[in-house]
C-alpha cells in the first residue's frame, strides 16, 4: 500500500502540477476553461462546473463556462445584481455560498439555485491585471460542500486555477485588440487613400472628400471602409 493513498495533499498534486504548466500554445480560454474542470472533477466533490465572470465598467459579463448550470447562475446573478460571482469580481475577495438551501446573505440567488440543483457556490477574484476585475466560479452541482477539508481543498485548486485563467483571457484580449487594431488601421489607409483621389479629381477639402464618402455609406447601408475600397479599386463610389 502506497503511504501516500490516505493523503489528500499528495492525491492531489498531479492536478495542482498540471494547473501550473497549462500553456497557451495548446489551448484556447474555454478550452483551458474544459480542462480545469476536468481536473477539479478529478479532486472536487459535488460534479463542479466552472465559468469566468469579467467586469468591465461595472458590467459583468460570462466569458467562458462550461455548462449550462453556470451559465444560467451567472445571468441569474446579473439580473439580480446580487450573488458571490458579483461579490467576489467587485470586492476582490473570496465568496462562499456553501448550502444554497440555508443561505440568508444572497436568499433570491440561493433558492433558485437550490433549485437548479446547485448545492454550493464559491467564487474566487482573479487576480487584478491591467484593470480586468473578475472572478473563477465553482458551482458543485451534486453535493454541498460544507466540511472544513473540502473548503480548503477547493480553495487551493482555485489558487492555483486562477493563475492560467486569468492570464489566458488578457491574453486572448490583447490578440483580439491587436487584430481589431489592425483592422482599424486597414480601414484608416483606404478611407484616406480614397480621400486623396477625391480631393485631387474634384478639388475637395479632407472634410468634403470624407462627407462624399459618408453620404454613399449613408444613402446604401453600406460601411464606409467598403465604400472606399470599391473607389480605388474602380473609380466609382456606387454601384454601376
């Protein structure tokens, strides 16, 4: 017999291991989401699904989860304005909803969550990283998580958790701003590139070369970007 079978902390090791060398290279936020319930499937009790809470403006918003259970207590949660995913994003401080069928501090959130079939509730901050206020949100779908033991089990794998989530949704932010960026910036070189051909053909100021530009967008849905490109490309600001 293993000496180690009886420890939970060994028991548990290869999942806090495999938390830490979760890379970006292999995974996108919710299939990094997929994997870490995984693991706390493997160490948790109670069937865990998990989702990420981001507040942005005072807004929150779900950003990956990875069941319909999380999904529907967070909208939940956003319509009431109240809940520990909401505490936690916006106080940066652990919230536990432990027995959903005893609980007074959320009680709206806690009875329909019981009856969802939620047992407990905890959310844990990520951390604060350029200005993203959010949090990791465990549901246990089976069975409360009340016992000291457990608590602190969970509480570990979310220390652990938190880290690559957290990093692996500013990551995939700044690709999506750095694309978006690109896109401006791709739309900013025709629209003046088409600007340059107005102004010289028909002797138009700036200002009157992007008002001719704006008023075809206008005048036939179409964006402003597409406009220019079909100018430059043939001369003609509509369709012949």
């Amino acid at each position: 017999m293993n000496p180690h079978d009886d420890d939970p902390a060994v028991a548990v090791q290869p999942a806090f291991d495999e938390l830490g060398r979760l890379s970006f290279a292999d995974h996108s936020l919710d299939s990094l989401l997929r994997r870490v319930t995984e693991l706390a499937a493997g160490v948790l009790p109670g069937r865990p699904v998990i989702s990420v809470t981001i507040l942005a403006a005072d807004r929150p918003s779900t950003v990956a989860a990875t069941g319909e259970l999380a999904e529907d207590l967070d909208r939940l949660q956003y319509r009431l304005l109240s809940g520990p995913c909401l505490s936690a994003s916006s106080t940066g401080r652990t919230s536990e909803l432990v027995d959903t069928r005893s609980d007074t501090q959320w009680p709206e959130f806690a009875a329909a969550a019981a009856a969802a079939g939620c047992g407990s509730v905890l959310s844990f901050p990520l951390p604060v990283r350029e200005k993203v206020s959010g949090a990791m949100n465990v549901y246990a779908r089976r069975f409360t998580i009340t016992d000291p033991a457990t608590l602190d089990l969970v509480s570990r794998f979310a220390d652990y958790a938190v880290v690559p989530v957290s990093n692996m949704y500013l990551y995939e932010s700044a690709v999506e701003r750095a694309q978006n960026l690109a896109v401006a910036l791709d739309s900013r070189a025709v629209i003046d590139q088409a600007k340059g051909i107005l102004m010289e053909r028909f002797k138009l100021t700036p200002d009157q070369a992007f008002q001719a530009l704006t008023r075809v967008s206008m005048e036939t849905n179409t964006k402003v970007r597409d406009i220019a490109e079909r100018f430059v490309a043939t001369g003609d600001l509509r369709d012949t």
